[in-house]
C-alpha cells in the first residue's frame, strides 16, 4: 500500500491517493483510490512501475475509486500502456464522469483498451 | 411567474448567494496548492449551482487544468514559484459562469522552450479545457497569461423548484 498525503494547510486538504496491487493468476491489477493529479501523479507512476516489475502477462489498472483524474494521470495512463504493451496486455477499468470522461473525451480509449468493471477487464484479459 | 404555493416550493436563497456568487483566491503556483483550491472550487459548486455528476466533474477538471498550467508555465522565470489569481463569477442575468485565472508568465514562450514531454502534458491539459467548457480565452500579455473558461445555462440552486 503507497499512501500519500501531501500536508494538509489551513484551508482544504489536498489531494489523496492510495495504489495497492494484487495477482489474480499472470495478471497484476492496481488498484487506486483517491485523485490522480500533478500533485499524486509522481507516486501513482512510481507505484505502478513497482507493481509491474514481476514480468506479468497483463496489467490492469483499476480506477473504480478514483474520484479524480487529471491530465498528469492521464499521462502516467498513456507512458504505462506505452511500456506495458511491448511484453503484456494493458487494460484500464474506469466508469463514471471522473475518469472515464477525461480519457474519452480526448479519444484516448483508442490507444488505451477500457473497461467499465475489474470483472469485465479480468475476464477479457484472461486472470478469471 | 406565478406559482402556486400548494404545488411548489420556492428554495430560499443562501447569504452566499446574495453576495452574486463569487469567489477569489491568490495561491502560490504549486501542485499542492492547486489541489487545494480545486476542492474548495468544488465545494463552492455544490452549495451554489445545480449541476449534475458529469458538469461538476468536468468544470472542476477544467479549472484544474488552467490552474496547473498557470503553476507549472505561469512564472517569468524558471527558478521561481509565481502567484496564480482565481476569480470565479456567475453573472445570474444569463447564467453564465465565469473563471478567470491570471498568472505572470506566458504560456506561448514556454511551449516553445519547454521539452517535448512537457508540450504533450499541456497539450492534453489545454485540450481539455476546450472540449469541457462552452467557451475558452487564453489571452497572453506583457504581464502574464489569463485564462477564461466560460459555461453557460448554469442554474443557481435557488431556482431549483421542488414538489411538495
């Protein structure tokens, strides 16, 4: 589990994220909570390079209870499917106007493969 | 328009919203401090404006994006860590939302020098803004850039009418 919270100020507390990540057979699923933003952004790349360091034949990346993603993310989503693909499958699992809209608004479903629920992904992926 | 008492229920309007909706705040530019303002951004949303899960998510990624763009590009220098000016207004006349986001750098300088990592991330960031507002400026001058993300037919919720 990758905990991070920045020192909240006087005002509002900032962003949250957590990433934990399990195998369910050859496939890794990283599961993520909180908000994806330039602030979380560093720890949720360094977390899913972590995550997939054990050579798996397929990474998903669960976004169910994200409840916000920013461009930063969707970077880290883009350069993971970029590094995944050479050797494994990629799927992300996103539902919901805070993270399956940014990615498909900017037409980035047709590079990334979606998918609105982990039992959905798993089954496609093969890890069911 | 007259309504009858019986059928509906005027909701009475908030102190907040006497005060013609706006909100102004000077952050430092940073990623902490953009994520900060974007949560109170939104709080700010759900007690004024009625708008469902999707227009609430868009407008606080949209601003999200103008802010860290304003953080990340808006400073003269590079070593430095510039002020980022937020003014959100609704002009309840034509319902229209309004945020206004200044900072002292320019963006366009920047997109040229920066690396090409960089240019993609802004690239996603400003398309982003155009695809979920109805209207987007970005207006660079001598002292810095501002942006202005606009939405229109944006209901107060003291218009909101509810059934008995």
């Amino acid at each position: 589990m990758n905990e991070h919270r920045a020192a909240p100020g006087d005002g509002e507390p900032y962003s949250t994220l957590g990433v934990k990540h399990y195998w369910v057979d050859q496939l890794v699923v990283i599961a993520v909570s909180g908000e994806v933003d330039a602030l979380t952004a560093p720890q949720f790349s360094a977390a899913i390079g972590e995550a997939t360091a054990g050579s798996p034949a397929g990474v998903i990346v669960d976004l169910s209870a994200v409840d916000f993603l920013a461009s930063a993310g969707l970077g880290v989503l883009v350069a993971t499917h970029e590094q995944v693909t050479a050797k494994a499958r990629f799927g992300v699992v996103a539902d919901g106007p805070a993270t399956r809209r940014p990615i498909t608004v900017l037409g980035l479903d047709s590079i990334i493969t979606l998918y609105r629920t982990l039992e959905e992904a798993l089954a496609d992926m093969g890890g069911a | 328009m007259a309504l009858g008492v019986n059928t509906f229920r005027r909701v009475p309007r908030t102190p907040q919203s006497d005060m013609r909706s706006s909100m102004v705040r000077n952050v430092a530019g940073n990623a902490a401090e953009v994520a900060g303002l974007r949560g109170e951004f939104t709080q700010w949303l759900q007690r004024h404006f009625y708008l469902n899960e999707s227009r609430r998510s868009d407008l606080a990624l949209a601003v999200n994006e103008a802010l860290i763009n304003a953080a990340e590009f808006g400073h003269p220098d590079r070593a430095g860590q510039g002020i980022v000016t937020f003014n959100a207004a609704y002009d309840e006349a034509v319902g229209t939302l309004t945020v206004t986001i200044n900072d002292r750098g320019r963006w366009r300088l920047r997109l040229t020098r920066t690396a090409a990592e960089q240019s993609v991330k802004r690239g996603r960031g400003i398309a982003l803004m155009q695809i979920l507002t109805d209207e987007l400026r970005i207006s660079p001058s001598d002292r810095g850039t501002q942006v202005s993300l606009v939405w229109t037919n944006v209901q107060p919720h003291y218009f909101v009418l509810s059934r008995h």
